[in-house]
C-alpha cells in the first residue's frame, strides 16, 4: 500500500509534510518501540481534540492520519495515543517521523520539558 501511495502526487506532498523530505516513516519496529514509551509517558494525553476541531492545523492533522490510516501504518494499542502535552503533536502520526524531521520542527524550548526517559530525547541525543 505504501508504495501505491508514491505514484500519488498529492500523497507524496502529505507524507513529505508528515515525513520530512524523503517521506519515509521509521521502520514498524521503532514506532512500536516509541509507542511504548508513549503509552507510560504522563504526558499523552489521550482525548484527540482535532477530531472535532476546526482550522489549518487540525485539517493538516487529519489529512496525515487518513494517509496513514489509507497505508495501514498501525501499532498495537494506538488508539490510547493522543496528543503530547510537552510539543502538542499527534503521537499517532510522530511515532512515525524520523528523528531528524522531529528535530527540525521541535520548539528549541521544549527539549529540557521532555521527560528524561523520553524516546525524542534519547534519539536525538539529548538524554
């Protein structure tokens, strides 16, 4: 399913948004591991305010998750994510995003307010 998605022009704008410019997802096995550490985190924040919101980023946020959705990329447990009360992404679409991308787009702010045990923290090298 992934691959039929690449001959789709507007589904490879998304999954470049989503993704970063390569608009490659992690492999399964560390969005799972990601997951995980998500799911203990008292920072998810299960209730999905963009399901009922309206405006730019909510519209964005549920264009990803139908690509997502439309690809079958799933982890066990994923409707007990919700949001990250730290840099208030989608921990449904972010489990997926390479590190670099994660990088690139998290608030200089928030890296201290990151739990020590937090899967961004560790990839990024600053645990």
């Amino acid at each position: 399913m992934f691959e039929a998605l690449k001959n789709d022009a507007v589904g490879i704008a998304i999954l470049r948004e989503w993704l970063g410019a390569a608009g490659v997802p992690v492999p399964i096995e560390d969005a799972t591991r990601r997951s995980r550490v998500c799911l203990q985190c008292p920072e998810n924040q299960v209730p999905r305010w963009w399901e009922s919101a309206k405006g730019k980023v909510a519209r964005a946020i549920r264009r990803h998750l139908e690509i997502k959705n439309r690809i079958e990329m799933r982890v066990e447990e994923e409707e007990q994510l919700g949001i990250c009360l730290v840099c208030r992404c989608c921990l449904p679409l972010k489990i997926h995003v390479p590190i670099r991308h994660v990088e690139a787009h998290t608030d200089p702010d928030a890296w201290d307010k990151f739990p020590s045990f937090c899967w961004i923290r560790h990839e990024a090298n600053k645990a």
